[in-house]
C-alpha cells in the first residue's frame, strides 16, 4: 500500500512502482497516488486531486476531506493488511496512519522525509519509534535519524534519478547567452493557491524586466490538472506562452527561471538553469511557519549547498520589483551568470549516484521476503 498525496510525490513512487512491477509483476500495489504512479500499474483507490493541498489554512478548509479520507483509508488497510505500507512524504496526513499501521503490526517505509532538519524535529522520533525503515533523499538527513530505533538509510535523490532517465543533462556546462533572445520560464507551482498567489506577480516581473530588455521571452509551465482559463486569467495580456508539456523539456530551452519553492527548484538547479526562488502564502500560514522555521533558506538548492546560491523572494519580499531586479541580474552580468551555473551543477555531485528506485525496491523486498528463500513466494 502507498500513500502519495502531492504531484512530485507521485512522481517519485511512480519510479519505485515501476521497479517493483518489473522484479515483482505478481505484486498488488494500491492506495493514494497519482498519474506517474497509475501509469506504472498502480492501482488507486480513491482521487488523487483533492489530496494536493498545502498549508495550514489551505488544509483547514478541507479538514472534513482529510479526515474522511483518513478513516476510509486505515479501515482498507486493516481490512487488506497489506505486507507494507509505503508512506511518501505527506506527512501530516501519512503520520497518523503510519501510527494505525504500526498499531496493527504492518510494517512501515517511510520514503521522503519530514523536514526535520527545518522546522519538524519532533517528528523524527515519532518515525524512529514507528517506522520499519526510514529512506532520505539527501545525504545530510541520516544523523537526524540515526538515534532512534528505525533503520535509516539514504537511497539517492529521485530528482537526480528521473534527470538521468529522461537523458536531460548534457556535458557542456549553460552559458549566458549574450544579448540573443532570453528565455525565461516562469514556474509558478502545482497547486491552485500557489497559482494564484504567485503568477500576477511573475507575470509583473516579467513585464518590468521586458521594458530593460526587450529581448526577453517569457513561458509559463502549466500544471495539467489545472484548468488553462486560470492561467490565462492570472496572466492577462502579458506575451506570454503556456506550455503544459513536460518541465524538463520547457526548462532545457530556458536561459533563466522564476520557481515556486518546492521539487521544481532542485530540477532547475540541477540543470544548471540560474534561478531566483520565490514562495507567497497566506499571511495565517506564514506567521506559524515564521515562527517555526529554524534553517535561514526555504529553497532546497540553498539548503543542500548550505548557502544562498540563487536569490530567495519571499512573502512581502515576493514582489514584482523584487524577482525583477534579482533576474536583471543574471541578464546583465555573465560573469554571476556562469559563475552561479557552475555552483548548481556542482550540487547533483554532491548527491551521489545511488537510484532511489532500485535501493527502495531492495528495502521493500527485504521486508516482505526476509528470507531469501521465500522470494519466490506470491505475496500482495
């Protein structure tokens, strides 16, 4: 049983679900997830959509959802006992049944963990004391769990993975592309809420920054589960693009981005693309994460680097004044151009080469099968 509730989560357990369906095509793989994951074999047993959502106000609003959901969601797996249950991030929701599971005696993976190194500390005991086996997707992760009782290993990150697969780095490093045309991608999220709060504003930086250089063209990435009329709402008359293709093709014919925190900052650093990192939310939201925060930047490039790299623009600072000027100088300056390529290529080394697919396969078979002589067995 799996449990993804947000795209880039579905997107990760879709490259574990298709590992595990080619050394287990026996196997049941059902729950909450999206897409990338159905497309794998996975079989769903409830919508994806109104899973995604994000922040403390946002959830609120749907609390009758969630806890609904909850309910049925632990009765179908008492009821299936499946031989594991696979939590994917998601953790204000995955917790509690993780709790159930463990109640229960079904085992728990715990894929992608709670930002405990930010602002989630308390939860790292929780998973230690209820979890099977803990698997981070970065290497500075492990010491946070490593004092608890739960194995925990770190099993590669499943951005560098699904780059590698797609064939989208190349060798030659970016280079600022002179006074030709500048292709910018505005990456505004995959949320509704992130949507609205933050593509007016991209759009209004992208139109300051036009009236300095004509020269710059502009694409929105649309998330395919929203509807097209919303963007072109937000966006206006702008001469702006949509494109509801896949981000790695849009970003690998950007020069430049304006990114919504989140997985779409650790794509774009990955490949090289310089990036100024922005977040709004609602003001509720924000004066409980303010005060909850304990690291000194909220983009995962920053993070794992341990120093700001790219530009960060958030809350009030998230203003078209602002991303504006942080992109104009990127334009104007080649030397921070190259300069910052080379720091964000130099991040995918220090993530290693390990392939979160093939190492959470291995952990999930060790568990079901502990014996190697019962690998044969046709288990769910």
């Amino acid at each position: 049983m799996f449990i993804a509730g947000d795209p880039s989560g579905d997107e990760h357990a879709g490259a574990i679900i298709r590992q595990l369906r080619h050394e287990l095509p026996e196997a049941d793989l059902w729950g909450i997830g999206g897409g990338a994951m159905e497309r794998e074999g996975f079989r769903p047993v409830m919508p994806f959509a109104p899973f995604n959502r994000m922040g403390y106000l946002e959830v609120a609003k749907h609390i009758r959802f969630f806890l609904r959901a909850r309910r049925m969601l632990t009765a179908m797996m008492l009821n299936n006992k499946p031989d594991v249950l696979v939590c994917v991030d998601y953790s204000g929701f995955n917790i509690p049944m993780m709790k159930a599971a463990a109640k229960a005696g079904i085992p728990v993976v715990w894929y992608i963990t709670p930002m405990v190194w930010a602002w989630k500390r308390k939860k790292a005991a929780v998973l230690g004391a209820h979890a099977a086996h803990i698997a981070v997707i970065f290497p500075f992760e492990v010491p946070y769990f490593s004092r608890y009782c739960a194995p925990v290993s770190f099993v590669g990150n499943p951005t560098v993975e699904a780059l590698e697969l797609k064939g989208a780095f190349t060798k030659a490093p970016r280079q600022h592309p002179g006074r030709a045309q500048f292709r910018l991608a505005i990456i505004p999220g995959s949320r509704r809420q992130e949507v609205e709060y933050l593509l007016p504003v991209m759009t209004e930086a992208f139109a300051l920054l036009r009236k300095r250089f004509p020269y710059v063209n502009a694409v929105v990435s649309q998330y395919r589960a929203l509807p097209g009329e919303l963007y072109r709402r937000l966006i206006g008359d702008a001469p702006i693009e949509l494109f509801d293709g896949p981000l790695t093709e849009l970003l690998n014919r950007s020069d430049c981005a304006i990114v919504t925190s989140g997985t779409a900052t650790l794509e774009t650093a990955l490949l090289g693309i310089p990036l100024v990192i922005t977040y709004r939310t609602s003001p509720v939201t924000f004066s409980i994460m303010k005060r909850l925060i304990r690291v000194s930047y909220i983009g995962l490039p920053n993070i794992i680097a341990g120093e700001k790299i790219v530009p960060e623009c958030i809350q009030d600072e998230a203003n078209a004044a602002g991303l504006s000027r942080h992109l104009a100088r990127f334009i104007e300056s080649p030397e921070l151009y190259d300069r910052t390529v080379g720091r964000l290529v130099s991040l995918r080394e220090s993530l290693g080469e390990k392939k979160p697919s093939r190492e959470m396969t291995g952990i999930l078979k060790n568990i079901v099968f502990p014996h190697a002589e019962n690998k044969g067995e046709n288990k769910g």
